[in-house]
C-alpha cells in the first residue's frame, strides 16, 4: 500500500504542525540545532564512518577501522553484534586482579595490519570477558547531566541499592578537576570527548594528542616500532583546526537520544517503580542549564543512575580504576527495544524480546536480587505491562515494525487508525494506535497525519 502524499495546507494545517513535533528516529540530530551545530554533526558523521588506512594513523593493532564498524545498528551511531575481549589475571591468593598492561591488557585488539604483530591473549590470562558494543544516540545530553544531579540521586537512594560514582580524569582535561563517569560498562568515561580520544586509540590504534602512547602488540614494544610507521600523534588537525576526534566528538554530541512513545508512559512504568527497577534505572533528569545551546535544560529519560552498582555474578570479572570485578555501571534503558542482545556480554538473545528481557532479569545479582525477586514473583499479566512499557523505550511514532524507518508496510497498519478530530473511543496511552497520537490528544487525526508526512519524506 502507497501512503497518499496529502498537500498540508489544504487542511489548513501549516501553523498547527509546530505544536509537538514526532521524536526524531535513531542516527538523526538533536532538533534546535543552531547551523553551525548541524554543520558540525553533517561532518562529524562524515569522519565517523570514514574508514581509517595505516597512513592516517589505523593500527599496527586495532579492532576495527571506523567507529561505525561498531556503531552502525538500527542506525550509524548505535550498537552492534561486535563483541571484544577484556582479559587479566583474577584476583587469588591474597594478590588482586591484576590487568596485566605489560601484557596489554586488558583489552584486547583482535586485528592487526600483519599477523606477525598480531595481539593474543597471554597465558598469563586466567580470565576472559566479553564487552558489547554501547549505543551512543543521546551521548550529548547524557554528558550534560550534572554531576550534582547524579550524586543528588545517589543520596536519595537505599542503602541496599546504593550506587557509587565512579570518579575520572577527562582525557581532554588532564589537570582539571575529576568528573563523575556518565560512559562506559564500568563508568569509566567522563565526557563525549574522553570516549572519542579513548576509542580512537584503543579500538582503532589512533594516537591523539592527548592519547600519545601506542599500544603495542602484548607489550611488545620491539614489534610496536617495526610495525607502526605514523609518528605520534597521529590524529592531525584538519583544514578547520578539528582533529578527527573532535569530529567524531562533534557527532555523538549532537546525537538525538532514542525516543519513548507514547512520551506520557505505560501502566507498566508504575510497577517498574514499584518493583525497585527505578531505584537504579532512573528514569529522569535534566541537563544542566550551563551545557550549552541545543543540550541545555532538557529533560531526558535515560533510565540510569550513572552510578557503579555491585550486581554479583553478573559482574564481568574485570578491575576498571574504583570498578571492582563485581561492579557494573546502570546501563541507560532508553533505546533498549533495539537491541538484539542484552547485558555487557550480550548473553540474553536469541529470543522474542520478552524472552530477552526475562532472561536479562533472571541474571540480574548482588543489589539488583530484590528487584529480580519482586519481578519474578508478578503475575504474567503484570510481567507482560511492564515489559511492554520496556518496548516503549526506542519505539518512535508511527514505527509499527519496530525497524527505526517509515515504509509503507508501517503506513498499511497504521491507516486504520486515521480517525479525525473526533474518535468515537479516545486513544489512550496503551492502545495500539498511541503510536499514532504524537500530541497525545486521543485521537490521530490529520495534524499527525502530516507530522507523519514530514517524518517520511525526511528520511
């Protein structure tokens, strides 16, 4: 079926449009971007997916040689199937986790411009994990929560579920004061910027300014010198005076975040309250008025503290700085009905997402236990609200599929639901045809119908 292109002005429409615009869809800008910003992000996404050659700096070991060779799913800038390798030798004996950086640990790099400077896990390793790839839509707005607000949290939680902030030195800033970890599964990234630096070295082997060493193959600096041809730092200013880092910085800024439809909520999100999944997963902050324009004073719904929590055996195993091998960073819940796997090692797939989600929960430990308990001990009817509510988390209007595009297969379902002004049953939030009701007035009627156009056509 053909969505039929409706010329907005002869519903006399054009002014009512403004009134609430549909959530931009995953990969898009933040809206309200000056046209610098946009500029900034149009060449940001441009570096992003640029893949790197062994003359611009890539390697002699890296993981892959784009961020987007990560960051690509449903859209450039969000997660992936890509698993690495974290390594080290576990604490024993009375000795702690050692990380074994001599050995260079604990990440692994998996590729190499040669096999003969390829990295493995030593044998001095006694234990492995596995980290998936993060989703970034909305990194600019999460960066712009304020330390204060994040320790405000913290105060007013339990003293059973009690978080712990994870302090960090920006990259960017080598001398200034410590800030709280917004990123990272164990929270060690501070800003947008620190991400960019830290991964532009260690997954691609792009030394910066502010990440000068290489990291040679298993600490082999004899190899490291055969093999790395590009003098450091390899990330030269461009012909603006932009690093690559700060481009990739420039786009994961200004990122919009995953939307939530409907914005008003499920009857599933009270029994995520009440259940103690919100006393971690925080679902609201604002960004501090002093970020900046575009990401100043917005009120987001990451659902996240921000805050380092023991979860038990789901922790990975690895010592990340005041992350012990129990310790896991809230991972933000906004975005999650994407995904195609659940918790760090992505060991929850494979199934509807229900399954997933039930099995994510099921091995949720240490602090999260009374949480799981309460969840596992709901009837299904109220298992199934609230993990529909969680299905709301990335949906946005007018996506029937769930695929973050409009296609005519979407418009097929969603044409039926074109009521006008006046329904005969007002839409309510957990109705099917919510999807549809952008302004969340009851009904779906042609003022939506033309927010749906201009969503269309814009992709």
């Amino acid at each position: 079926m053909t969505l039929r292109l409706v010329p907005l002005l002869a519903f006399g429409l054009a002014s009512s449009l403004a009134a609430q615009s549909p959530q931009p869809l995953m990969g898009q800008p933040l809206p309200g971007l000056t046209p610098t910003q946009l500029q900034l992000f149009q060449q940001g996404f441009a570096a992003f997916t640029h893949p790197l050659t062994p003359a611009e700096g890539v390697g002699p070991i890296f993981n892959e040689v784009s961020c987007a060779s990560c960051h690509s799913q449903p859209a450039i800038g969000g997660f992936s199937t890509r698993r690495v390798t974290r390594f080290g030798k576990a604490a024993s004996g009375g000795a702690a986790f050692d990380p074994l950086t001599g050995l260079g640990g604990t990440l692994l790099q998996d590729q190499s411009l040669d096999v003969a400077c390829r990295e493995l896990v030593p044998v001095e390793a006694d234990h492995t994990a596995m980290r998936g790839t993060p989703a970034l839509f909305g990194a600019g707005l999460i960066e712009s929560i304020a330390d204060a607000d994040i320790l405000n949290g913290q105060a007013a939680q339990a003293v059973g579920v009690r978080g712990i902030p994870h302090w960090v030195q920006p990259l960017e800033d080598p001398t200034g004061p410590l800030r709280v970890g917004h990123f990272g599964w164990k929270g060690g990234v501070a800003t947008v910027q620190s991400f960019s630096i830290d991964a532009a070295l260690n997954e691609m082997g792009l030394t910066s300014p502010f990440a000068m060493v290489e990291n040679a193959p298993n600490g082999d600096l004899v190899t490291l010198s055969q093999w790395d041809s590009v003098s450091e730092p390899e990330d030269q200013p461009d012909g603006a005076g932009y690093l690559r880092t700060d481009r990739f910085t420039h786009f994961q800024r200004f990122l919009a975040p995953p939307a939530q439809t409907p914005r008003s909520g499920l009857d599933g999100e009270a029994m995520f309250a009440q259940i103690g999944c919100a006393a971690c997963h925080t679902p609201t902050f604002t960004t501090s008025p002093t970020a900046g324009s575009g990401l100043a004073g917005i009120e987001v719904h990451p659902y996240s503290d921000f805050l380092l929590h023991d979860m038990g055996a789901l922790g990975d195993g690895i010592v990340d700085g005041a992350a012990t091998e129990t310790m896991m960073m809230t991972r933000p819940l906004w975005g999650l009905v994407m995904r195609t796997a659940f918790l760090h090692d992505g060991r929850s797939t494979g199934a509807t997402f229900e399954g997933m989600i039930d099995d994510a929960i099921a091995n949720h430990g240490g602090q999260a236990d009374a949480a799981r308990i309460a969840f596992q001990a709901l009837s299904p009817v109220d298992q199934a609200s609230l993990v529909t509510f969680l299905e709301s988390l990335g949906r946005s209007e007018f996506d029937w599929d769930i695929d973050n595009q409009l296609t005519e297969f979407d418009w097929y379902f969603l044409e039926n639901y074109l009521t006008g002004p006046a329904p005969m049953t007002p839409i309510g939030p957990n109705d099917p045809a919510a999807l549809c009701d952008v302004d969340q007035d009851g009904d779906f009627d042609l003022v939506e119908f033309g927010q749906l156009q201009r969503v269309w056509t814009a992709q």
